[in-house]
C-alpha cells in the first residue's frame, strides 16, 4: 500500500513578499497565490493569471507591483517622492 503525503505548502510574510523586488518569477508568484506550479503554467499560457505576466522566449516573469497589489499589501509604489 502506497501512502501519499501531502504537500507542504509555504506560506509566504508580506516581508518576504516586499522583499522580492520589481518581479520575481512564476512558480514563486504561484507559490504566494496558493496554487501550484503546473496550475500556473496551465494559467499563464491561457493568458488567465491572476496577475500579469510577461513572457520572454520560455521563461514567465510576474511583476512583483500588480502582486502586491492583488494581495493588499505594500501600500504605494516606490517611484512617487513622499
């Protein structure tokens, strides 16, 4: 009999998220979103991440300002002088 473990699921600190800096890629936004990297990819080529998504050649970047967004956190952009 085979036992299945189940995933361990990270959970990611608004820190950690502010710390990431202007784009991070997208197994690392998926992670923070909650939902796993074949869901991602799955997402991404289907032009429905729930984030925008920039892709290069093979590669997907998430810019880190609509994640931050779409989670609540980090308030204001850094590029307007207080």
């Amino acid at each position: 009999m085979t036992v299945k473990k189940a995933a361990i699921r990270r959970r990611w600190t608004e820190s950690e998220v502010l710390a990431l800096g202007v784009q991070t890629d997208l197994v690392t936004a998926s992670e923070i979103l909650g939902f796993s990297r074949s869901k991602a990819y799955q997402l991404a080529r289907a032009g429905e991440f729930p984030v925008p998504v920039i892709r290069t050649g093979g590669q997907y970047t998430v810019p880190t300002a609509p994640l931050r967004a779409a989670l609540g956190i980090g308030g204001g952009s850094s590029l307007v002088p207080a």
